[in-house]
C-alpha cells in the first residue's frame, strides 16, 4: 500500500480556520490551524532558502512547544526529514546521534543553547526559537509552493530508539505510519474535533509525538502543551475537567498516585485513560479504577508507529494486566522457537504486521533485515500469550528471561508481585549468575517514604504469590533506576552486586 495523504496543516486550515489546535500551557501562547499552517509554511520557506531540500534531515532539540510541531510540518511540506534530538541526553551522547542522522540545521530552544552551539559544526545552520529575531525572520519569508500530498511512504522523521540493551538506532517514520496509528487510536478511544488533549511526554519520543497529538491534531481537536511532566499542574487539569483523553506512562500515574490530592481528586470528567511505554502495575490499575478512572493499558513500540493493542473500558478489572487487543490495522502472531504459531494460553514471541510498522532503520540494513522475519514480519522481542476470549499478556521481554534451574524466569511477573507490597513502590528484577542454579533474580527496589528494607519480610510476601525458582535472591534499594523517555528501566546500565 502506498497512499497518499493531502497536507494535513492546509487541509485542517480549511475546514476550520479559526478552531484552536494548540494552547502552550508554559508560555501562554495558542495556535488556531489556520496559524498552525501559514507558519509551517513560513518556516519551510527559511529552511528552503537555507538550502534543504527533500531527504535532508533538519534536526530540533527542544522542550515540548508548538514550535516542534510547525517544524514537523514544515519538513513534509518540503520533503524534508525531522529528527527530534533527545535533551536529556548530555552532548557526549547526543552528539553521535546527531553525526549519525547527517542533518546540517539545527533547531532549538533557549533551554538547549549550549548544547546545540557544542554540536554544530562551522558550515551548520542554527534557528533559535528564542532569539530576538525568529519571529521577524520567520514573517519575512515568502510564501513558496509546497507539496500537495505527501506519499505514505515518503520518510518523515526519525526517532532514536531509547537504547534498553544497546546501541541507538534510527528507526524510520513514514506518513502513512502517522495515518494508520490515528486510525487505530482514533477508532478506539473515539477521538473527534471536539476533543482536548494533554501533551507533556517528550518529544523524542514516539509517545509525545503520537500519544494523541497527531491523532488530535488530524481529527481537529485541541492539544494543550506543558513544558514537561509536573505533577501539580496535571493533577489540577485532571481534576478540573479540562481535557478529555489523556495517555501517560506508568512512572506518571505512579506520581499521581502518589500526590497528596489523589484521593479527593475527581477524574470522572476525562474520556479516556491510556496507558503504555512499559508494564503498569496491577495495583496502579486498581488505585486508578477506585477514583473512578479505568485506565487502559496498551502495547506498542517506535517500530509499531506505536498504537498495536489497547484494552477497552468495560473489561479492564476483569482482565487486568492484559493489553487488550489489537486494533483494527494490526495483525499480530505468537510464535514458538522454530516459528510456528502456538495456541492460546502458551506463551511465545509476539511478531505483528500491518500498514503502520516501520520499513527498517535509517541506512541500516543490517539492523532491519535482524528485526523482521523472512515472510515480513515484525520481531518484538516481547514474549507474550493470549487468553481464550482473544486478550493478549505480556509476558517480558525475551531479552529479560533468565533461566533458574532449568526453569524460565520473566522478571516482569515477580516485579508485578513485588509492586503489590506496601513498602514498595517500584521494582526491578534482573538475573544474575549463580553458581548452584545457574541465574537467580536479583531485585531492585525503591521504598515508600518511611519503609525500610526487610529483606526476609518481602521474600516471605514473594512466596506466597510466587514459585520458588521465581523468588530473588538478593534485594537492593535504590533512589531511582536509569530510565528512557518512556519509562523504561534500562537493565543493561543496571550493576550487578
């Protein structure tokens, strides 16, 4: 399939002109469509006249601000391909990334000024959004012709993989991806021009950009931006019914649980709940469903453009812990060792397909032919099962698994039970080797505020949910884990005691 796909920002200007598309919570600012358009088409003009043309790759490093996405659109209307750079990253791991995507222009906000001055190089272009002059530069261009459709399979932007196990990788983000992921989320949670949105997730990241901005975007709703996650201000907007749907990551509802106005706080007036990037805690779900908010769990990768699985409303207490399934232009299969299909309730590595799963990894065949099957089929990595009523589980990642006596260990399932104790408030269990049985787990843990670590307490809790094998030997406490912009704890960078 190769669609095509009419210029969103002109299309949207249109038929709503005067509707808001964005309202910047940290600078007060707002953007109808119609402003949303004439300045992507405005700062496509800067970026030709600097000389970019289709297949250029045109970097960004900055907070989440509407001047991203006027960059992003800019880049489609000329061809050009956006790469979001990740500011959390200091400049000794930015910058090969930034070498790596090849752009020459980079464009970044006053917070990032230091560090974007450091990467360029003598013959690289810098725009500051901040600078006294973006705004006269910018109303000075003139308006040039711009394509009317961008071909679905036509790149985009790249997005770095966050790196759990390894090395970065760029991984290719076309506009039907864009398309096929809002039809999927779209359809879902039902998402209209009368929607409002809050976006405060990274913009590196395939959450910030996808979870449900574009989709928002697409359909004609309102995307209010914060800088960032603060937990004050969502709570506030949560509770004062200013949005309608709303997606976050664990460690997010996990800070909102933890807030002093969470049990009075009234979060009947939000639509939808969503949630993904990494595993929430069945406990989460429960505290969430209390204050009458069903939250949703889903499942999807960069790769995945990312919208794969969600679970609906009516079912998330009955079959808490599932992703739900996958929505309407997803395919998926689980598969055994030797790649035949396993029937329900067996657990096997999760493979999907469809029209909205990346091509590969930008000039990296290697990588790309490594992550799909012979017959096109995309490796998650994720070992997964599905219930007779067609709800899927995920298991861990296969990567995780560690084997303990002979016995298959997925740290994902001990860390669940582990979360369920009232001293714990996140955990992480990676296997170490051990000379008897070969791996054992070993946990990583961080404590409620006035709990200490009682190591045989928590291993007398363990077994009386878990299999002696699956039990961690050793226990160590920790302030915080390395993490991805989604979430993730980055096993990898974890020590082993």
């Amino acid at each position: 399939m190769n669609m095509l796909l009419p210029d969103i920002t002109k299309k949207r200007a249109s038929l709503r002109p005067d509707k808001v598309a964005f309202e910047d919570l940290h600078s007060g600012k707002t953007r109808t469509y119609l402003q949303l358009e004439t300045r992507s088409e405005q700062l496509a003009a800067w970026l030709q006249k600097l000389n970019v043309i289709s297949g250029d790759r045109v970097a960004i490093l900055c907070r989440n601000r509407i001047e991203f996405f006027e960059t992003l659109f800019a880049c489609a209307k000329i061809g050009a391909i956006l790469v979001p750079l990740n500011w959390r990253m200091p400049l000794a791991e930015i910058r090969p990334v930034y070498k790596d995507s090849g752009a020459n222009i980079l464009l970044h906000g006053i917070e990032d000024s230091k560090i974007a001055e450091a990467l360029v190089l003598s013959n690289d272009f810098l725009i500051n959004f901040d600078a006294e002059n973006f705004e006269s530069e910018l109303a000075y261009q003139e308006p040039i012709t711009t394509k009317e459709y961008w071909k679905g399979s036509d790149i985009w932007y790249l997005l770095y993989t966050s790196g759990t196990t390894g090395e970065p990788k760029a991984v290719i983000q076309n506009f039907q991806m864009a398309l096929v992921n809002a039809i999927n989320i779209g359809q879902a949670i039902n998402i209209s021009s009368n929607d409002r949105t809050l976006n405060f997730l990274p913009l590196f990241h395939t959450g910030g950009i996808n979870l449900h901005t574009l989709p928002t975007l697409m359909n004609g709703g309102v995307v209010k931006l914060l800088e960032g996650f603060d937990v004050d201000k969502v709570c506030k907007i949560l509770s004062n019914g200013e949005i309608d749907t709303f997606f976050a990551v664990p460690a997010v509802y996990r800070a909102i649980s933890e807030h002093p106005t969470f049990k009075s706080l009234d979060l009947s007036r939000v639509r939808s709940f969503g949630c993904g990037g990494a595993a929430m805690p069945d406990v989460l779900i429960q505290k969430f469903s209390e204050r009458g908010a069903s939250v949703c769990n889903g499942m999807g990768m960069t790769e995945t453009g990312p919208t794969l699985f969600l679970m609906d409303k009516t079912n998330t207490q009955k079959k808490i812990g599932s992703v739900g399934k996958p929505q309407i232009l997803s395919d998926v299969r689980i598969v055994d060792q030797k790649g035949k299909h396993v029937l329900a309730g067996e657990s096997g590595e999760l493979e999907v397909f469809g029209s909205g799963i990346t091509p590969g990894y930008f000039n990296n065949p290697t990588a790309t032919e490594k992550a799909f099957t012979k017959d096109g089929w995309l490796k998650t990595g994720d070992v997964a099962y599905q219930d007779l009523d067609g709800y899927y589980y995920i298991s861990g990642r296969s990567k995780d698994m560690f084997i303990s006596g002979g016995e298959n260990v997925y740290p994902a399932e001990v860390e669940n039970v582990l979360s369920l104790h009232p001293a714990i408030l996140e955990a992480v269990v990676i296997g170490v080797a051990d000379e008897k049985w070969g791996e054992v787990g070993q946990a990583y843990l961080i404590l409620r505020e006035n709990f200490n670590l009682d190591i045989k307490e928590i291993e007398k809790f363990c077994t009386e949910s878990l299999a002696k094998y699956k039990v961690p030997k050793s226990y160590i406490e920790v302030k915080d884990f390395p993490r991805t912009a989604a979430g993730k704890v980055r096993k990898h960078l974890l020590k082993v005691e």
